[in-house]
C-alpha cells in the first residue's frame, strides 16, 4: 500500500514535470536529425544555414582541439568543428562519409559542424521532449535540449552558436 | 696299382724261381766240369800208371833179356844155347814192339815220348851190341865175350837202366802233378758246390720268408674280406628284409594310387568343365572390358569437351566479373548521385522551411526529391549488395571452375588409367583364357595319362610281384653268401693262417 502510494506520487509528479516542458516550448519544431556514433541528434532548422560534402579540410594550427580546420565553401572560408571532440565523443577520425552541417545564428555567425550522416529533416513535439538523464557527459549536457522519445537527441543550436567555448572574439 | 702290385708279387715270385733254377743249372755245370776235369786227370792218372807199368815189364824183361844173354856164356848145352838165343831174340823182338806200341800210344806227355823214342834207340844199340856178343858166343870165345859184357854191354845196360830210372822219375813226377791238380779241382768244386749251396738256402729261405708274408698278408685280408663279406651280407638280409616290407606296401601303395588315379581323373573332368566354363566367361569378360574401353574413350571425349567448356565458362566469368566491376562503379557513381540529391533536398527543405508559409509544396517537392534519393541509394545499395552477390558467385564460379578444370584433368588421368586398367585387365583376360585353353588341353593330356596309368599301374603291381619273388630269392643267395662267409672263415681258422 505503502509503495503504491509512492509510486502513484511519483507518477504524478513526473506528470507535472511533463506539463511544464510543454508550457517551456509548447509548440512544434521543424529539426534535421543527423548521426553521431550510431546515435540520433537533431538540430533546430532556423540555425542550419545549409549542408555540404567535405571535400578538403585545412588544419589550423593553435586552434582548440575540437577544431577540424577551415574549408572552402563556394568561396566562403568557413571553420569547421569536431563535434566528438567537443562533446568528449570517441574519436573515430574523419572519411568522405562526414558531412558538414553549416549553423548560422541571427548575428550572422557561421561555422561547420562535423557530423557522421545527415538524416531527415521532421517535424518533433517539443512537448514529448525529455531531460538528459543526469549520468550524460557534462561536456554534452551543456548543448542538449533535451530527449525525444524515439531517442534522439536534441541540441541546443542557440548555445552552440553563441557559446564562449566556440566563439572566440576579440 | 693293383695290377702292377700283382705283377710285382708275380714278378718277385718267378724272379726268386728263375733265381733258382739259374744257381741250380750253374752249381750243375760247374759240378759237371769239375767231374770232367778230375775224370781226364784220372784218366791221365791210369795211362801214367799203365806207361809205368809197361816201363816196369819193359825192364824185367830188359834184365831177363841180360841174365838169358849172360847165361849164353855159361850154358854148355849147344841145343840149350841155341834155344835161349832163339827166346833172346823173340824176347828182343818183343820188348822193340812193346816200346813202339808204347811210344805210340803216349799223346800228350811230349817228354816221356822222347824218352821212350831214347829208349828205343838206346834198346836197337844195344840189340845191335848184343849181336856181335852174339857172334862172339857163338865162335866160343868165352873170354872175349865175358870181356865184351863188362866193357861194351854193361855200360849200356847201365845207361839203359838209368835212362829207364829216369823216365820212371818224370813219369812219378807227373803223377804227382795230376794228383795235385785232381785234389785241387775237388777242393775247387767243394767250394763252389758249398758256395753255390749257400745261395740256393738263401733264396729259398728268403722266398720262403716272402711267400710266407705274403700268405699271412692274403689270409689277413681275406679275413677282412670274410668279416666284411658276414657285415655286408647281414646288412644285405636286412636290406632285403626292409625291401620286402617296401614291396609289400609299395603292392598295397599300387592299390591306393589305382584308387586315387581314378579320383584325379573325375577330378580331371570337373576341372576340365570349370576351364570350359572359364573360357566362356573369358570371353564374355573380353567383349565386356571392349566396351568398357570403348565407354572409356567416349569419357574421355566427354572430359576434353568439359574442358573446353570449362575455359569457355572460365572466360565469360571472367568477362562477367568485369562487367560486373563494371555496374558496381556505375552504381557508386548513382550512389554519389543520391548522395548529392539527398543533401540537395536536404538543403532545398531547409530553404523551404526558412521561407515559411511560402515554402511549404517546395518542402513537400524537397521531401519527394529526398524520398527519391534515398529510394535511389537503397536500390543502390540492394545493386550493391546483388553485386556483392554476384562478385561472390564469381569468384566461387571461378574457384569451382578452376576446381572443375583440376577434377576434369584428374578425371581425365583416372579415366587414362582406367583405359591402362582395362587394357592390363584385358591382357590378362587373354591371358586367362589361354591359361583357361591350356588347362582345358592339359586336362585332355591328363586325363589320356590318366588312362595310360591304369596299365602302367598294373605292370607295377606284375613287377612289385616280381620284385617280390627276387627278393626271395636275393634272400636265399644272401643266406648262402653268409654261410659261405662263415665256412671261409672256418677254413682260416682250421688251417691257423
């Protein structure tokens, strides 16, 4: 009886916990899911400029490590980063599988990120969205929205492009 | 060996008797003219004797001649006188021819013939003397007649006489000789006969001594011979004794060996049938390993057109897995193709979404495009993995055709050898059915002999039978040889040789 109780306590507070996501962002996004080590993420439209082959990356050096280097697209030099590096991922080196994911913030920032495959672009429910579950890497807590239930992972493409971390200005 | 020992015996034998004979033949000559010898010088001995004595007579009568002529002086009687003369000169004649019959009589004594002849002379001078002694008588002159004895007469007597003592001297003196020469001649042949005796012993004795070996020799060895002649003749009776129980089984082995002739001659028969047969199969297995042959060359054939099909497989794989390699590059290319319409529809939507409201049929169209894409790289990938397929089923084609190409070539060796197999095999069937022709034809020959043996079966058992009576009789003769051997040595010992 005793545990029922708490249970059903429980269930209703994860309940309230619910409604208050879906008041936070009740509405839903357009997202492109693209793979990293076999896992599903996903990123708000509004900040995908374009995507784009890999086709030649020069390696800057003095950079920070998750910075692949600079590629040349259609005439525009654009930095590219290695988001596993970023997130403390495991490290698989790059191929001409990798994908480029172009992000672009209102302040007219622009920079790659190194992606394993694009998938689709779909429409999610930011209101069946979850929290990361508290044993994430911190170094990828900090860019996450949260989960979907189908398991992808939704990053937070306003930190990303406007994070200290990745933005270094004068 | 034996021959020239014989002869050697024989030889020493005859020479000992020739020996013999020869010192026999020589003491007889030598005896023989040693006799003759002592019978001249006898001979001689008695002629001396009879000269001496003549020469004797001759004196008496040459003094009885003196004392009738001296008695003329005395005699008164003229008729008494004048007989004595008459007797004196008869006497006178006498004693002439007495000494010419002497003188001619004597051969060999040169010296006493001379003296007689002296004698005679002296005799005839004084016959001559005497006549005129005579004539003086018979004048009467006494004294002159007594005168004439003692100066004329008596010397002549005198010589006469002394001419007669000497003769009488030699002829004693040859006497003497002959006697002398007669005794050595005895002593002579004494020696010779007792030397040439001696001899003769010797021989005898040492022939004696050779025969008497050679006897004891003989009858050594005939001993031997008989204790030889008892073993052999026992060891014979038992030999015959043995031979006797041979025949005997030999008779009961005919009777067995006739029994068993008869087996091995239905034997001959069953076999003779089995050959037959055999060279029926034979040749059934001939014609049989002909087609067998004939199947394996058409093999053969068959594996040269595997082959052939084989490298004609072998190349259009080839040419397939190019082609193949081929479809696999026009396919990455259609992969990249999608690849590239996929992040276009990509971008296209991402434009769509940015124009909103206005945007929403080009997402769809982006959408579509991007369905296609993906349809595009699924199909790929399916092409891919039919590629994949078929590369695999390429490669095991080329494996299994390389495969078929080495089994085909282990075929072809296989069928090869099972040509050489059946040719050997062949042969051999040939030469089973000549082995089969011969067997059939030897069964024929044997089975002739077969009824050859019966008869010849039959004489043996006739020649066992015989045989059986020889040894009988081989007993018997064996039996005698013994007591013959045992009489012999009877006789050897009876006469202690």
């Amino acid at each position: 009886m005793e545990k029922e109780q708490i249970l059903r306590h429980r269930a209703a507070e994860n309940a309230m916990k619910e409604i208050d996501v879906m008041e936070a962002i009740a509405k839903p996004v357009e997202v492109l899911k693209f793979s990293l080590l076999n896992r599903l993420y996903a990123m708000d439209i509004k900040y995908v400029s374009e995507v784009s082959y890999i086709r030649e990356i020069t390696p800057i050096p003095g950079t920070p490590q998750f910075v692949a280097g600079v590629i040349n697209l259609r005439g525009k030099i654009i930095s590219a980063i290695n988001i596993k590096t970023l997130f403390s991922l495991e490290e698989r080196g790059l191929t001409e599988q990798n994908r480029l994911i172009v992000l672009k913030n209102n302040s007219n920032i622009i920079f790659g990120v190194i992606c394993d495959a694009i998938g689709e672009i779909t429409k999610m429910d930011l209101a069946t969205l979850e929290e990361p579950p508290a044993n994430f890497p911190s170094g990828l807590t900090r860019y996450i929205s949260g989960i979907f239930p189908d398991n992808t992972i939704l990053l937070n493409a306003n930190k990303l492009t406007t994070s200290n971390e990745i933005i270094i200005k004068k | 060996m034996e021959k020239y020992l014989r002869f050697r015996a024989k030889g020493r034998i005859i020479t000992s008797f020739l020996l013999i004979i020869a010192t026999t033949v020589i003491t007889l000559l030598l005896a023989y003219s040693g006799i003759q010898k002592i019978n001249k010088t006898t001979q001689q001995l008695s002629l001396l004797d009879s000269y001496i004595y003549t020469l004797g007579s001759f004196r008496a009568d040459f003094n009885r001649s003196r004392a009738l002529s001296i008695s003329l002086i005395i005699e008164k009687d003229d008729s008494e006188r004048e007989k004595n003369k008459l007797l004196l000169k008869a006497e006178q004649e006498e004693m002439l021819q007495k000494i010419d019959e002497t003188e001619k009589a004597i051969s060999g004594f040169e010296q006493i013939k001379n003296s007689f002849a002296q004698k005679r002379d002296l005799l005839e001078n004084y016959i001559d003397a005497r006549r005129e002694y005579n004539n003086l008588v018979d004048l009467g002159a006494k004294d002159e007649a007594a005168e004439y004895i003692n100066t004329v007469l008596s010397p002549m007597y005198n010589e006469m006489r002394d001419a007669i003592l000497e003769t009488e001297d030699i002829l004693l003196q040859e006497k003497n000789n002959l006697t002398k020469l007669n005794t050595e001649s005895r002593n002579k042949i004494i020696f010779q006969a007792s030397l040439m005796g001696s001899i003769l012993i010797l021989l005898t004795i040492s022939i004696f001594i050779y025969l008497m070996g050679m006897l004891r020799k003989i009858s050594r060895e005939i001993r031997d011979g008989i204790e030889i002649l008892a073993n052999s003749s026992q060891d014979i009776l038992s030999t015959i004794t043995e031979m006797s129980t041979g025949a005997s089984e030999t008779a009961a082995s005919v009777s067995e060996t006739t029994a068993t002739v008869e087996e091995v001659r239905q034997t001959a028969a069953v076999a003779n049938k089995k050959a037959q047969s055999l060279l029926d199969s034979t040749n059934r297995v001939k014609s049989s390993a002909h087609q067998g042959q004939a199947s394996l060359n058409q093999v053969i054939e068959g594996m040269e057109r595997i082959d052939v099909q084989m490298k004609k497989i072998s190349g259009t794989v080839v040419k397939l897995s190019e082609q193949n390699r081929r479809i696999g590059e026009i396919t990455a290319s259609v992969a990249d193709i999608a690849d590239q319409s996929n992040l276009l529809a990509v971008n296209a939507a991402i434009e769509a979404a940015k124009a909103g409201e206005h945007g929403k049929g080009f997402t769809v169209v982006a959408q579509e495009i991007r369905n296609l894409s993906d349809q595009s790289k699924r199909a790929t990938l399916q092409v891919k993995e039919i590629l994949n397929e078929i590369e695999k089923s390429v490669n095991e084609t080329v494996g299994v055709t390389d495969e078929s190409k080495k089994t085909v070539e282990t075929g072809k060796d296989l069928v090869s050898q099972s040509n050489e197999v059946i040719d050997i095999l062949a042969g051999n069937i040939e030469e089973t059915a000549d082995a089969a022709m011969q067997i059939s034809s030897s069964n024929h020959q044997q089975m002739a002999g077969m009824d050859q043996i019966v008869p010849a079966m039959e004489n043996i058992k006739r020649a066992s039978e015989q045989n059986a009576e020889g040894i009988r009789q081989a007993q018997n003769a064996t039996r005698e040889l013994h007591s013959l051997g045992q009489s012999l040595k009877n006789i050897l010992q009876k006469f202690n040789l």
